[in-house]
C-alpha cells in the first residue's frame, strides 16, 4: 500500500499507530499523503506490472478481489484489462472505502473489512503491497487462501527494513522482508499445491525509470573503482499461489497455461 517515499516519512506525520486503520485514513482522506506521494500511480503501475506477468484468462467471467484495495486505482487497471470479470474491493479505511464508492460507481462492490471478515469465496484474490505490514503474514495468508481458488501476491524483494533483516520497528510501515521461499510454510502445512514466484521490475513505482537506471549503473562504476557498496534497484515479487484443495464447481476460474 505505499511506496518507498511513503516507506520513510510517513511513520512521523500522524499520531495515530502506524498502520491502524486511523492512521490509513488520515492518508487516504483528500489532500492526505496517500494522494501527495503518489500513491494512486503508484497503485496504478503494480496492477499493470501483474497484468504483464501474470497469466489470466482475458474474457473469463471470474470473480476477483482486491484485498486493500485503496482508492481503487487497480480495479480501474483489472476491468480494462478483463471486462467480464466480476470485482470486489475491500479495505480497513473507511476513508478509503466511502471514497472507492463515490468516485468508481459501478466499478466494483466495495466494502469495509480486514483479512478475518471475508465471507465469501472468489476465484481470485489480489493482495499487492500489503503483506509486508504485519508481522503475523503467514496467518493473514492462511485467511486469504482460504477464500480463493488462485491467490495473487504482490511484494517488495529482499527490502531491507529498519531495525534488522525482519524490520519489527514499531514505527515502521513495513515489518516483513520477503524473498522466494517466504511462502514455502503453505506447501509444508499442506495448504497450497503451487506456489510460483517471479522477481519484476515496477519502474516508476518501485525501482528506477530507465532514466535513473543508466545513472546509477554508472554511480555504480564508479563505486566498484572507489571499492564502495554498489547500489541494487528496488524490486518486486510477484507470488501465484493456488490451494491444495479443490472446487467442483464449474466456474471460469482463470489458470496458469500449464494447468488449461
């Protein structure tokens, strides 16, 4: 849910806990630092980069829910890219929430809620950025598996954090660091059957714009010369996680080339 800019200077412009739903409202409500940092493009071009990556069946009638969902920005990318799919977003801020209703009717059925108060199964679940905000993420993924037939995560890579390799700064956004094996437990608890992962590049939302990338590649010569630390773009991980169990209905529930 926030980028890198977001990431740093967030934490000191609210009273309120970091990452309770208080604090996402003051960044979510007009003129707040959501909107002021980019979070909306930011939104916008993760939903892009999982649309190139990932493959999902583009007439397929599915059902899909975007966990966190925010100002609805990757609604708006998913219903262009599948106009027959069937949307749902769902996010803690109220703020958030009563926005997505005003500005995207018709878009998709919105509502107030956290990872325990799903109710319903959906063919896809779309968590991006979100994850790596709690410290209990392995359960939160239990929830979320529970209450899909596909599972779509989206997460910073090896993001080095505050206060040590697994963050756990009280006023940081972003406690979990993950790499490809951070969702293994689910294979080993007999949970999920798959779990793929690919390593992207989000430029201009995580990561640098070819700009930024030509010139820090050579910052980076020079640095190699002086025998300095080289810098590494930030990157993003995508995870594809599809349930052990299986569902006999027959719904379009889209799937990876090589399960059609």
């Amino acid at each position: 849910m926030s980028d890198q800019s977001q990431t740093r200077s967030s934490a000191q412009e609210s009273t309120a806990p970091v990452n309770s739903a208080p604090w996402w409202d003051e960044r979510f409500a007009p003129g707040g630092t959501w909107e002021t940092s980019g979070g909306r493009q930011q939104t916008r071009l993760f939903a892009e980069a999982l649309c190139r990556h990932i493959d999902l069946q583009p007439g397929g009638a599915f059902t899909l829910c975007d966990v966190g969902c925010a100002l609805g920005e990757a609604l708006k990318v998913l219903k262009r890219k599948f106009p027959q799919a069937i949307l749902f977003g769902i996010d803690f801020s109220s703020t958030a929430i009563s926005r997505c209703k005003a500005e995207n009717p018709g878009l998709a059925e919105f509502s107030v809620g956290s990872f325990e108060s799903l109710s319903r199964q959906f063919d896809v679940i779309y968590a991006s950025n979100i994850l790596e905000h709690f410290l209990d993420y392995e359960e939160k993924t239990r929830v979320l598996l529970a209450h899909c037939q596909r599972l779509l995560v989206m997460v910073p890579f090896r993001e080095p954090l505050a206060g040590g390799s697994n963050g756990r700064s009280p006023g940081s956004q972003h406690q979990v660091s993950f790499t490809q094996r951070s969702f293994e437990f689910l294979i080993a608890e007999g949970l999920a059957r798959c779990v793929d992962s690919k390593v992207v590049s989000c430029p201009g939302a995580w990561g640098w714009t070819w700009k930024q990338k030509l010139k820090e590649e050579a910052k980076n010569l020079v640095r190699a010369l002086l025998g300095r630390p080289t810098a590494d773009e930030s990157l993003q991980i995508i995870f594809d996680i599809s349930p052990a169990r299986t569902d006999g209905g027959d719904r379009a529930v889209p799937m990876r080339p090589s399960e059609e």
